[in-house]
C-alpha cells in the first residue's frame, strides 16, 4: 500500500511538471492563459484627462448611460518585480476582463476587444476607452485575467463542445467551473492575473440620491454617504427596529436651487434601536446596503458615525427641519408621497373614523365598533386570495372597508396597530401608528373633533389590502395633539420628542 502510494504521488508530481511545463510555453488550446512561476499583476494608467469634476471637486453621478462618462486606459501585465512587462502574456489566450467597483463597465473601445474583455499582446494594450456608469465615490476600475477566451465567429467554443477538455470530470458551460460563458473558447484554469487603478474621484451619493426619486438605482447596492461639510444629516426618529435620518434641505437648496428638497429621508433598518443614539444628533457618516422593504426604500446592514446633540445649551437649537404638512389633496397622490418617504410630517384635524371595533361586520358590512371580517369565525380574515383563510365573503367585507374611510378592519388594526384616519374637505387618508406613544389607546379617540393635529415619520408599505399605503409613524405623545389641548403644552419640531444629554456618554432625560 505504501509503495503504492508512493508510486501515485511521484506520477501525479510528474504530470503537475507537465503542466507547469505547458503553462510557461506551450500553445495546447486546453490552456486559459500563461501561468507563471511567480504572480504578477496588470497596472492601469490613465492616458488621457478624466472626465470633468462638478461643483463639489468630484465627478458628478450618472445613471443616464447616454450620458456616461468615459475614461482612457492602459494595460501592462508586470513581473512580480512590479516593472517588468511580461511580455510572455500573448496569444490567443491572452485576456482580460475590465469592470468597475462600484459602479460597471457598459463598453469598451479599442484596437481589439470583445465585450468589457480585452485582448493583450506582448503583455499590453492601449489607448482603451472605457464607458462608465453608475460610478460614484472612491471608484476604480478593476482588470482580471478571469479565464474568458472569446470564441471566434462561426466556431465552436470549447465550453459548448461536448468535451472535457481539460480533463477536470467537467464539460461546457455551466457545469465546468473554469467555463466563463457560452462562447468561452478555453476549459483550462485562469491565472487569475489581477490589477485595479488609482481612486476615480466621483460624488458620493447623498439621501435624495438614494431615494430616487421615486425609485432608487442603488438597490442591492452598498454605498457611503458622508455627512461632514456641507452635508447636514439628522436623526429625526428612533425606533424598535432602526431609526430615520433626514437631510437638511437647506443645504439641499443651496447646492441645487432646482432640487426637490422632499426626496430627504431615510430608514435606517438596525434590528434594534441603534445604541447611544437619539433625535438631533448629526449623521457624519453613513453606510449600508440599499433595498427595497414593503415599498420602502431602506438602508440595511448599516453603521454610521455621529456627533451627539446634548441639549440646547451645550449644542444649539435641534437642528430638524420643520414638519411638511400633508393637505388632502397631497395624500391621494402617489408620486407626492412617496416623495415624502421618511421624512417627519403633519396632518391637521384628521378624524379616525369609528368603524372600527372587535364586534363582526353585521351582515359583511362594517359599522359604527364593528370592523371584523373574520366572518367564519375561523380566526382569519381571508381577504386576500391567496393568502391562507380566503374567504368571498370575508373579502368583500374587507373591500367595503378599504373603500369606507371611516373604517380600520379590525384584524388589521390588530396586526399593524395602525388606524385609519381622514382629513380636510376632499378627504385625504393615510394611516396613522400610536405604537410608540406611551399610554394612548386611539379606540378611546374615535370620530370627529378629537386630534388638531398627527405628527410623525411617513412609513411606506405594499400590499394588496388595505388601502392607502402610507403610514404616519407618531414617535411619542408630542407628536399627539388633542383638541383643546393648552398650547403651552405644544412643541415644535425643535423640542418635540426630544431628549437632552449632560455628555456624548450619559443617557437620555426624556
């Protein structure tokens, strides 16, 4: 056994020596590229001017690729001695792939490419024009000798041959993991050869960017938003689960008269309330993974820097922008409100309606403290097909509710904890959240002439039911303000909801 196993391990150290042998010289169509004794690296000059920089010293962001910038590049694959070109890096193996980080490669110009690939001889190439988009902050891009060898025209690739030409127990896209794509011409390894640039200086994104407007082209993206000079970024709300941040739209206006301030706030998705931090506090940065949650645009995985606010004394006015007020008419449009994705609002004398209660819809139609559609008694209100519990008739209940403004079905209110309330003349509704207010049971303030006005954060989500599908998010009883109540009492946007600290360290006094 053992002379048997000594016997396999000189064969297999032969046939690496083989291959070692093919690697440096050898023309077999099995191999990708040159592989060396020792790694080297490909190095990217810039060879001409980079694109223009705005009025912040940075490149502006682009997602129009119409208008994407362009850049000129130079490839050379060094030794490991970091200067000379190997020049051994040739033939029709020869190639590499550019992209960007972040951002993405969407052509490239030259004397001979394919695709973002490009194609070296004597371990160099070019006067390559590359195309840019969606580029922003600290950029680069990055080239690789990722194993991609471009079939040519009306031949066929070795990854879609039907062989195993590398005899690794693998054929052909996309099973051989050294198959890069269809038309890759070579099943043999990469060298894995590998180079980025110099920084390429683009603006970071800031919340507007983000936010869309109305949709956003970071998602799935990870991005850093500063918020030193001109930047002003504020926390505005804390919750169960993360906060809300908004930028000043002062300083919005003053970079961009033409910018829309609105599209100025964000949810910060922290599984918990963040730790040490509170309303007023500054922003100074910002990271995190941008997706979409429930129709909201968020940031995920987050975490960021701050300058605490500690109390006007020591630090100033809170700096929050003023409440934007939602008029009736601003609440039935959808590109409106969604402008207002997390930002802190207010309606004036919105009335939650009193359909609403735990007592069944009398004959599926809700009324005055009866809104429960789980007509069946099954503890489901099947209002959605496909959802478990579907139910006709339950689903006609619920859609008599959505279509009621007096009504908030009474599962729903159970589930979600939000009421539905309507305001002004032509008659606005939202949602309205009393979670976080201590001590307040909106079912106790039913009907007309109870709220002069709900403040909080705008929540966004989607479903099929219920409508609207906005939410404002009250953040403690400041935010709640009764008929009647002495104005004395009344706080404005700058002492609402807000805590004071004696130092950076010490907990809230709220």
């Amino acid at each position: 056994m053992t002379r048997h196993l000594r016997h396999l391990t000189q064969a297999r150290l032969a046939q690496l020596a083989a291959l070692v042998v093919v690697a440096a010289g050898s023309s077999c169509s099995s191999t990708k590229s040159v592989v060396a004794d020792k790694p080297g690296r490909i190095d990217i000059t810039f060879e001409d001017k980079l694109p223009a920089p705005g009025p912040s010293g940075r490149i502006p962001i682009s997602f129009d690729d119409t208008k994407a910038q362009k850049v000129v590049i130079g490839l050379q694959v060094l030794e490991s001695d970091g200067k000379t070109v190997r020049t051994s890096f040739t033939g029709r193996n020869a190639w590499v792939r550019l992209s960007a980080s972040p951002g993405q490669v969407i052509a490239v110009e030259g004397a001979d490419v394919a695709g973002p690939n490009v194609h070296l001889t004597n371990g160099e190439a070019h006067k390559l024009t590359v195309t840019l988009s969606g580029t922003y902050g600290d950029a680069r891009i990055i080239a690789q000798d990722v194993g991609y060898v471009p079939a040519a025209a009306g031949t066929t690739p070795q990854c879609s041959d039907g062989v195993d030409n590398d005899d690794n127990g693998y054929a052909d896209y996309p099973v051989d993991p050294n198959c890069f794509f269809i038309n890759d011409d070579s099943e043999g390894i990469s060298s894995q050869t590998y180079g980025v640039s110099k920084t390429i200086a683009y603006d970071f994104p800031r919340i507007h960017d983000v936010q869309g407007p109305g949709y956003t082209p970071f998602n799935g993206k990870q991005v850093e938003i500063p918020g030193t000079g001109d930047v002003h970024m504020f926390v505005s709300h804390i919750t169960k689960d993360g906060m809300f941040v908004v930028d000043s739209e002062q300083d919005l206006s003053a970079i961009d008269p033409k910018h829309d301030p609105r599209f100025s706030g964000i949810f910060i998705y922290n599984f918990n309330p963040p730790a040490e931090t509170h309303i007023c506090d500054r922003i100074t940065r910002l990271n995190g993974n941008v997706s979409i949650f429930g129709g909201a645009i968020q940031l995920g995985t987050a975490a960021w820097n701050k300058e605490p606010w500690l109390n006007p004394t020591t630090s100033g006015p809170c700096p929050l922008p003023d409440w934007v007020e939602i008029t009736d008419a601003l609440s039935g449009q959808l590109g409106e409100m969604q402008a207002l994705q997390s930002r802190l609002v207010k309606v004036k004398s919105p009335v939650v309606g009193d359909h609403l209660g735990r007592a069944l819809a009398p004959k599926g139609v809700p009324d005055v403290a009866a809104s429960n559609c789980d007509l069946n008694g099954d503890g489901i209100a099947g209002c959605i097909a496909n959802k478990p519990g579907y139910d006709a008739a339950e689903t006609k209940c619920c859609d008599l509710c959505n279509a009621d403004i007096e009504c908030t079905e009474w599962n729903d209110y159970l589930a979600r904890g939000h009421v539905k309330m309507h305001f002004g003349g032509a008659d606005g509704v939202l949602f309205a959240s009393f979670s976080q207010v201590n001590d307040f049971d909106p079912l106790d303030y039913l009907g007309k002439n109870k709220y002069a006005e709900v403040r909080g954060s705008v929540a966004t989500f989607t479903l099929p039911a219920p409508i609207p599908s906005f939410t404002v998010e009250a953040r403690c009883a400041d935010d709640v303000v009764m008929v009647g109540q002495d104005p004395a009492t009344i706080r404005d946007v700058q002492h609402a909801c807000v805590c004071t600290r004696a130092d950076p360290d010490s907990d809230c006094n709220y």
